[in-house]
C-alpha cells in the first residue's frame, strides 16, 4: 500500500476544497472524557471546511482537522493524529497516512 505523509494529506485537502472536489477519510474516533479510542469512522465524500466560531478546541486548533461530512451535510472534527487512511480523486485509491518522517 502507498503511502503519503499527514504534511502532504492535509496539503491536497485543502487545495480540494478550492476546486469544489471531494475525498475520502478514514480515522478513528477518540472519546476526550474517557481517554479511548471509540473505533474507525469512514467518511466516503468529505471536504476540509474552516473553523466554527461554536467549535471548541481543548487543544491548539493544529491538532484538528475541520472536515464536512458532504452525504449528511454535517461539520465534524478529528485529530489529526488519528488519520489513517486518505483517498484522492480520480482513482480514489486509499493511501495511509504516515504521520512520522524516516
């Protein structure tokens, strides 16, 4: 499987975003109040979105990717850190998400 660094996923988000494309998410869920991980979500159609005035950052907002869920029209927000898997346009084939450099 090939893989593509979190520096360069979030690079080609947010140029998505200006070309009205979509693309595919894959990151696991994390429950702040009990310190765990709550399982994958896969997000088939998202598009990076700015920060919320409502949003609320425990940590920097760095940390955070803001994302819009297209198929239920709905703003989420994940750490960074826990994107695993990213697909682009045109072939939309899944790459995962390196998060540390060799």
């Amino acid at each position: 499987m090939q893989t593509i660094t979190i520096i360069e996923a979030v690079n080609q988000m947010r140029q998505l975003r200006h070309t009205h494309q979509h693309f595919t998410l894959h990151h696991l869920t994390y429950n702040v109040k009990r310190r765990q991980t709550t399982g994958m979500r896969v997000v088939e159609r998202a598009r990076v979105r700015p920060a919320l005035p409502d949003d609320d950052f425990i940590k920097p907002s760095d940390m955070y990717l803001p994302y819009l869920n297209l198929d239920k029209d709905e703003p989420r927000l994940c750490f960074r850190k826990l994107i695993r898997f990213v697909a682009f346009p045109p072939d939309f084939k899944l790459l995962k998400v390196n998060h540390f450099t060799p």
